[in-house]
C-alpha cells in the first residue's frame, strides 16, 4: 500500500529539497543523500507507486516505458554510458526497501563490488 507521506512523496511535493538531476512531467531525478557509490542517483516516478511490483501491476505500458527511459536518459546526463553502471530496484522490506515509493538507484562512476550478486 502507497504511504503519501513517504520521504520521496515529500520531496515531489516540494516539503523535503533534493539536489535535482533532470525532471519531467512523470519522474524525478536527484542524488542519493547517501551515496553508496561516486555516482549515486535515485530515479523516483511521480506515480503513487509503492514498489516495483505495484507498478507492473498498476501502471499502464506507456507509463513503464517513460520511467525506463527517463532512467536512460538520466545516465547519458550523469556520463556513465560508456564505463557502465548498476541499477537496482528494491521491492519490499526483505529486499531493504526503505521508502515505500517506486525508485530505481543509478549506481557508477567507478568499479562497482560484485561481491552481494
């Protein structure tokens, strides 16, 4: 079940500030206040989704296709095509999902660890 007072819901709607990366009319994009790597950037969708599952469930094929590229072109702005990256989507509390609310994390600039996959 979606949570609007969730920390992301907040800062779509201005409450909490971010350091923004790109937005548009369905996503948001900004730094991760606690980054796990050089470059460590979360893709929210403005969509009240939950999860990831909720918005495979819930969201229409336009809507999963705009988040996807959204997160695409978030990462030709951030440089990291060439070198690579991770994303990582988290789904649920045993996943260590901390907001309830459909993100993807943009993870690169340097050699990532391996080790957790």
């Amino acid at each position: 079940m979606y949570d609007a007072n969730n920390v992301f819901a907040k800062i779509l709607r201005g409450e909490i500030p971010c350091n923004k990366i790109y937005e548009d009319e369905k996503v948001l994009a900004f730094y991760d206040i606690n980054p796990k790597a050089k470059i460590h950037a979360l893709v929210i969708t403005k969509g009240m989704y939950a999860n990831f599952q909720d918005f495979l469930e819930h969201s229409s094929d336009k809507e999963i296709t705009d988040f996807f590229r959204a997160i695409v072109h978030v990462v030709n702005i951030l440089g990291l095509k060439e070198d690579g990256y991770r994303i990582v989507m988290n789904t649920g509390k045993n996943s260590g999902q901390e907001v309830p609310h459909l993100h993807a994390h943009i993870l690169g600039g340097e050699v990532l660890p391996t080790d957790s996959l």
